[in-house]
C-alpha cells in the first residue's frame, strides 16, 4: 500500500457560517407536512416542501438542502425513484425516509438507494427530532474531518483512493461509486486486514444501527466487487472473513 498526504485548503476563517439548515419535506399529507413544520421550524430550519414525487425531485436536484424528509408513496414519482435520480445525479444530500410499509424489503431498498436513515409511519415527534439532529451532527462532523484532516491518497497497484475528493481510479480510469460504496471502500481500505463484521460496518458507515439489515452490507460489498476487482470470483482488493465479515487484503 502507498500512502499520498498533503494538506487540504483551509477555508476562509473570516467567512461567516449560518447554524440554519435548508430542510425539504417531500410528503403529500399536508397533516404531516404541517406537524413537521412545526418541530423543524423550533429547531431553527428553513423550509421548503412538495407534495408530489416529480416537484420534490426537481427541488433536490437544486443541491441547496442540507437534508431531504422524503416519503416513500408519493402522487407522481414515489420516493424511492426520487431517491434514486437524485443518487444517479451526484446529489448527496442526506435523506429521511417516511413510509407507511414497515416489511424490511422497503426499508432495505431505501437504504441501498443511498438513505440516510428510516422512519415508519407512525412514528413519534420526539424519534423523529432525534434522528434529524443525528444526521445534522455526521453532516457537520463529516465536512469538519474534510477541513482539518489530511487528504490521503491510498494506491494499491492500480487501485487509487482519494479521500478528499471521494474519487477511485484503476489504471487512471474513474471507477463510478455511490456515497456509501465509497465510504465503504475507504474505511477498509484505510485499515488492510482488519476484518469488520456486517453489524460494525452497518454502524460506522450507515452511522444507524439498522438491526437485521445485516444483507445491506452484502450487497454494497458484491456491486464494490463488480467495479473494482478484475475478478469478482476471486476478489483482490475486498476479502471475505468466513464467519465474521469483510477485510481489505494487507498484502498488496
């Protein structure tokens, strides 16, 4: 493995931050739109909403949201086809997903998409208050680690990790990863021959502990498999640990 460190650009000290986050609510009951509005607005959130799947994705894609309340049955475009755009358009806004379904099938799906986190309907004001100031929090610690950590470029032969800039190239092509693909990849390969189980993993890139979404992780791992490794029946770079979970190879 070869390790490239360089300082990142700090940003402008003198520049003024606003503690106000941008929230867009995707919901089309107007009673829950209006209960939400009223808790976010306590919290100190700017809002904006839509009422149909087609209107809150062209919201989205405007980038400028620090988080997305996104149900999932929605007149026009359900959710997780908005969920989906937005992914497919590099828009990596954090997403709560509300939804009336409560089978694990719907809540996998949103999760592979690239949620955040998943709410079901019913749910209580003060959970979803909890959850909400979570994802706030990785957010702001996320862009902090981004300002104050050192960027490190790992390369394993043909194999190049960018932390800072969330790019993998082989052999000097761009290899396409989701936000969570890539999360995945960096926290193994920025610990060769660790093994992580499933559960840990879950934990640290999800940032949620998602009990009994265990396959989540399996099927990250099996589509990181099919872009990076030159043979997916015999991985190079992501090794299974039988019996536990995952590991980068230490001897590359």
């Amino acid at each position: 493995m070869t390790i490239i460190a360089h300082s990142t650009i700090q940003a402008n000290p003198t520049q003024k931050i606003s503690d106000m986050k941008n929230v867009l609510i995707i919901e089309d009951d107007p009673n829950i739109v209006e209960l939400l509005e009223i808790h976010l607005g306590d919290l100190g959130c700017s809002l904006s909403t839509a009422s149909t799947g087609t209107e809150g994705l062209a919201k989205a894609l405007e980038g400028k949201q620090n988080l997305i309340i996104l149900d999932v049955m929605l007149p026009g475009m359900e959710g997780t086809e908005v969920l989906r755009q937005m992914r497919m358009n590099k828009i990596n806004t954090p997403v709560l997903m509300l939804t009336a379904k409560s089978e694990e099938i719907d809540k996998v799906l949103g999760l592979e998409l690239g949620a955040d986190d998943y709410l079901t309907k019913p749910f209580s004001i003060r959970e979803f208050i909890a959850r909400v100031k979570a994802i706030f929090r990785r957010s702001e610690l996320s862009v902090q680690q981004r300002q104050e950590t050192v960027t490190q470029i790992l390369r394993f032969g043909e194999l190049s990790i960018d932390s800072e800039k969330h790019k993998v190239t082989i052999a000097d092509k761009r290899v396409d990863l989701s936000p969570k693909e890539f999360e995945l990849l960096n926290l193994l390969a920025s610990h060769p021959g660790k093994s992580y189980d499933r559960s840990r993993l879950l934990n640290l890139v999800w940032g949620y502990d998602f009990d009994g979404f265990e396959h989540t992780v399996n099927s990250h791992i099996n589509r990181l498999r099919a872009k990076i490794e030159p043979n997916v029946s015999k991985p190079t770079y992501i090794l299974t640990t039988w019996g536990v979970g995952y590991r980068f190879n230490e001897e590359l």
